[in-house]
C-alpha cells in the first residue's frame, strides 16, 4: 500500500496526509491508498505549497509500517536519528 | 583573525533582508518550493530528513570566545541545544524552523558570521590548517591568504554559477592537515630555493563518486599574484568545466579528462592574458590584511613548564592527555590543544550548547580569545600556556571534551548519514560509536597509534571514506544496510586512495572488520610504523586475507 509523506513548510517536521486531507506528524494516521489511486492524491498534495513541501510517496504495509525499498530512511524519518533516541517523534511518544 | 570590514557588513545585513522577504513570500505562497530552494541554499538552509538544516560559515576554521558563546545561544534558542562541525570546519543545526531563520542569520550577524558560501555552485568556504598561527612547522601563517581569497570570492559575479560547487584548502605546512590534495584547489605555502615564499597550487583533487588526488599545476606562484592565477583557474573551469552532467560537473572531471597538460596550458594561457589587469591586490591591501593577523602578545616564557612537569608526572591521564592531544608550539613555553569531539560512544563532531560555552570561556581565559574547527571534525585551542595545561586539561575533562584520542583509532570522521541526511543510503554515526566503543581501552588506542577511520553513509563520500586509512562506505542494498572497507587511503601529505578490499559487511561485521585489520597491523608492523605504512609495505593482499579469512 501507499501513502503521501512530505515535510512541513514552516519548521521542516515530517508529516504525513490523513484521510481527512489533514497532515499528521505520526505515520500510524497516515491516509492508505491503494498503489492505483496514490498519483492523483500526490498531485493534489504537491499543489499544497503553503502547507508543505517536497511531498512524495512512500511504501507502506497494511498496518502503517514502512516497506519496500526506502524501510530504513522512512523509518528514520518518522521516528528521528536512531542516535538520538531524544529527538525526533521517538521521544513524543514515550515522555 | 579576520574581521569584517564596513563592506562586509552591509552586505551581510542586506543579504538577511533579502532572505527575509524571500521567507516571507514563501510562507505566503507567492514563491514556489522551485523558485524558493536556490535562493535558500544560498544561504546555507537545506532541507533533510527530519527538518531543515542550516550550515554556517566558519571562515578557515577560526571563531572568537564571542562568536562562540553565539553558536550556543543560537544552538539553545533556535535549535535542540547541540550543533556539528563539518569536515570543512564548518557548523550545521539539524533542527532550525524556516520561520525562525531571518533571526537566527540577524544574530549570526551581530558577531561577523553567516551561511553565505555554504552551499550552493559557488566558492565555498575557504578551508585551512586548523593550527595556523600557532605551529611550529609552518612557513607562515596562511589565513592572511584565506582572508584575501574570501575577500575576493564572495559574491564574485563571476563564479556565482560555476558548474557545479569548487572549494578552496590553505596550508603554509609540511604536513598537510588541510587536505589540499582533496580540494578543487589547494594551496601550499613554501620557501622556494631562492628563500622566498609562494604557492604550490594542486588542482583537480576531490572525493565523491569519482575520487582523484590533485595535480600540481604551478611549483611556485608568487604569493603578489594569488588572485589572477586563481581567476585564471576559476574561468577556464567556469568555461570548459561540463553543466550536462552533475557527475561529470567539479573540476576535476575536466582536469583528469583533458589531461593536466591541457588544463595547465590553458590556465597559463588565461593568466598571461588577465595578469596585467587588476586582479592582483596592492601591496598594501595585502599588509592591511596581514595585521588583523598580528600575532597575540605571547609572554616571554622558559619553553619548559615546571608546573606542568610536575602535574605530568603526578597524574597518568594528564600525562597521556599531553601526549596525545596537545601539539608543539611555535612560541616557547605555548602549547596548542586540541579537543576532543569524539568521546567513547559519542557522535563525532556534536558539541552541547553548554560544551560550547565552555570552550569559550577556556578560549577567552586561556588562549587569547581563539578557537578552531577542525576537518576532522574536532576543536582546537592554539594559544594555551604550558603553565596552564593542567588546568585547561581539568575543565575540558568536566566537559568530556578531554578524551584523548587525536588521530588515533577512534578520532573517526563520519558524515551524519541516514540519520540525518536525505542523500544517504546508510547511517554513518552508529558505526563510528560501535568502533570507539570496541577501542576504548586508552591505552590500546595509544599503541595502535596514528589510524585514521573515516565513514561516509553515501557515495559522495562527505566522511571521506576514499582517503580514509581504513575507509567504510556504507551502500544500501534491497533495504539493508551493508559497509565498504577500503584500505590504504591518506588525505594528508601522502594523499592516496583507498582500495576497496572485498563485499560488503553487515554493520556488526563492519566493526569486526576493523578489529581483525587492526590485529593483523599489530602483528605485523616493524618498529614505529603506522597502519598505513604496514598497509603500503605488505600490499592489500595480507591484509584481505587477514579481513576475510573464515574465524
């Protein structure tokens, strides 16, 4: 499956669209497409220039986790540095 | 150390101005992300992968105790508290908002510093020795000449668009901990046979996809001519160097291409047609610059400190401190100090907002307001006294920036990698801690002596990993991260490159590598010989089998 990931304009910070055309920091509320329907989604994000930049798509199994061949970078750039455990998404969740 | 004048100034302050208004419209939308991104990497704000990056300026390497405690407060105030110096004496915040950065570039301008010549296909920052001033083994001190080459390429209309990025190394030493051969150009400083000064100048060196080690091109350049030869360079590259192919694009690509004898003979060409004209800074101007220059008033001191011999002789570990991390010299009784940013498990290169400032303080207090960015990703007080050694030694250890590891096996030079950076296929950083950690014996670390490890997460080879004596790239394979050895490398004055020993290692492996590298060197070596000189006397051969042999 698919999903849409860009960074947000204002700060940089990783964000991911939601089903309710809303961005989300936690990939977990990411929006799943199926990998026919993505494209015209993407275009649809890319035109949101005040919002984010640099939108693409990205491999996701059923359940949200990254897959394919950018499962390492995606996983970084949802979680932040695997050195810094107190940076980044990773250290929201467990504070 | 260099200064701005009046010029400089206006055109920093105009520059954040412009910037400003640029933010602004792109935050409005009235600028695309395509209109926006050239203008914000000229000004050294990139985007990676977690956020935006900015990347300021250390011109040579050299800061005040002022301009650091600036880089704290901005690292405090605008990023997470830390910042990282580059391989290019440089410093990067990894977490800087865009809104934020007209501000941050305001503060940043209130102590002479900025982003301009951090990006983008301009001069970059030029790069030098990171004990200028201060070592005994120079000829001269060559930020005189950094200062008139920043002078001169900032903002130089001409060399605004160059083929691609061209970066500028200085050195007035033997012993090369600049780089030189590893630069678009690098300048050497030395006595000729007549006994005067000039330049060696290298072209063509680089790492990346397609490393070369430089070419001299001019034995001795009068030092009065500096700025017309390199204009000569910088436009038969701004002309002949390749704009279809970003690969093919550095000048390197055209020097090795064509031959070095063609490109000389065009340079020389161009030069007898501009050297006339007035490229050539006057006399003067060139005496201006040398006094910002002027050598501290070093105090008139007995070269050897009996305060200091007695503390070495009390306590081990300052004793191995000043063996390993302190440099002679050229002011009896003075010593330079280097500080370590790579403790045991650490990430080369970060310093806390709090390390920072006290640095600056050591600085302000202890080594006439002085401080240096090395390439190796560390920092430098050059101007300590010997009697204060023991003292300056006890506040970097409060610090832990006192691990003693100088060019030793776990002063590695790792690029931030996929931990941090979108060009990357692997991390960098958690290697680079696993080997400090396997060698964090002090003592075994001693007896390895010289190793120089540097990891690069990518091909463009930002880690340096070709010129490495133990080099590791890391390549992304179907998802998985593997690591390159390649062995034999040297950027300093014996420049080689690495050669690439075998597949590839998973990261637990990768770390073993070295270690069985290292065991193999250790049982092998003749008298004083560093890896790299068992390396070049057995051949790769031993040292593969050594790596790959089944355990």
């Amino acid at each position: 499956m698919k999903a849409i990931t860009g960074n947000r304009l204002s700060d940089g910070a990783v964000v991911y669209l939601r089903d309710d055309d809303q961005w989300a920091t936690q990939r977990g509320e990411a929006a799943r497409f199926d990998d026919d329907d993505v494209a015209p989604v993407l275009r649809a994000a890319q035109l949101r220039v005040r919002e984010i930049t640099d939108a693409y798509i990205i491999d996701i199994t059923a359940d949200g986790a990254p897959s394919g061949r950018a499962i390492i970078r995606e996983t970084i750039r949802g979680a932040g540095p695997t050195v810094r455990g107190d940076l980044g998404l990773q250290a929201e969740c467990c504070a | 150390m260099y200064r701005y004048d009046e010029f400089d100034a206006t055109l920093v302050g105009e520059r954040v101005a412009q910037f400003r208004g640029q933010v602004e419209r792109r935050l409005s939308g009235a600028l695309s992300e395509e209109q926006f991104k050239p203008l914000r990497l000229m000004n050294g704000l990139y985007l990676q992968l977690h956020a935006y990056m900015l990347r300021v300026a250390v011109p040579y390497g050299t800061l005040s105790s002022r301009q650091m405690r600036k880089l704290a407060y901005v690292a405090r105030k605008y990023d997470k508290g830390y910042g990282h110096f580059t391989t290019r004496q440089n410093i990067q915040y990894n977490w800087p908002a865009l809104v934020d950065v007209p501000d941050i570039l305001d503060d940043l301008a209130e102590v002479e510093m900025h982003a301009i010549q951090t990006s983008g296909n301009c001069i970059r920052n030029v790069t030098s020795d990171q004990y200028a001033g201060a070592a005994a083994d120079e000829v001269e001190d060559p930020r005189i000449w950094c200062e008139v080459i920043r002078q001169w390429s900032t903002f130089h209309p001409e060399f605004t668009y160059l083929p691609r990025k061209f970066k500028i190394a200085v050195t007035a030493s033997q012993n090369d901990r600049a780089a030189i051969r590893l630069h678009d150009i690098g300048l050497r400083i030395h006595k000729n046979d007549a006994g005067e000064t000039g330049f060696e100048v290298i072209v063509g060196g680089g790492l990346g996809r397609t490393p070369y080690i430089g070419h001299t091109i001019r034995e001795f350049l009068p030092k009065k001519h500096l700025l017309s030869y390199l204009e000569a360079v910088l436009r038969v590259y701004n002309l002949e160097g390749r704009r279809d192919n970003l690969y093919k694009a550095r000048i390197k690509i055209l020097v090795n291409a064509g031959g070095v004898e063609k490109f000389t003979d065009l340079v020389e060409a161009e030069w007898t047609a501009i050297r006339k004209s007035e490229i050539d800074l006057p006399t003067e101007e060139i005496e201006r610059i040398r006094a910002y220059f002027t050598p501290p008033d070093f105090e008139d001191l007995p070269a050897e400190s009996a305060v200091l011999e007695q503390k070495r002789k009390g306590e081990a570990a300052f004793a191995r401190w000043l063996r390993v991390n302190t440099v002679a010299h050229k002011t009896p009784g003075y010593a330079i100090v280097n500080i370590s940013l790579k403790p045991v498990g650490g990430i080369p290169g970060d310093i806390s907002d709090v390390q920072m400032e006290a640095v600056a303080d050591l600085a302000a207090q202890y080594s006439q307001d002085e401080i240096r960015a090395t390439h190796e990703q560390n920092l430098v007080l050059p101007h300590v006294k010997k009697d204060d050694l023991y003292v300056v030694w006890q506040a970097l250890t409060v610090q832990d920036l006192a691990t003693p590891n100088i060019r030793l096996v776990s002063d590695i030079i790792a690029c931030p990698g996929l931990d941090y950076c979108t060009l990357a296929n692997t991390r960098s950083i958690p290697i680079a801690q696993r080997i400090s950690e396997r060698f964090s014996d002090l003592e075994q670390q001693e007896d390895i002596g010289e190793l120089k490890i540097k990891i690069s997460g990518c091909i463009n080879a930002c880690g340096h990993h070709h010129v490495g004596h133990i080099g590791i790239l890391g390549v992304d394979k179907k998802g998985e991260e593997f690591y390159q050895i390649t062995l034999g490398g040297s950027g300093a004055e014996d420049a080689s490159l690495g050669e690439i020993v075998g597949r590839g290692l998973s990261s637990g492996d990768a770390v073993g590598a070295v270690e069985k590298l290292v065991h193999y060197y250790r049982n092998n070596r003749q008298d004083n010989e560093r890896f790299i000189d068992t390396y070049r006397r057995l051949g790769a051969d031993p040292f593969k089998e050594a790596l790959y042999a089944a355990a």
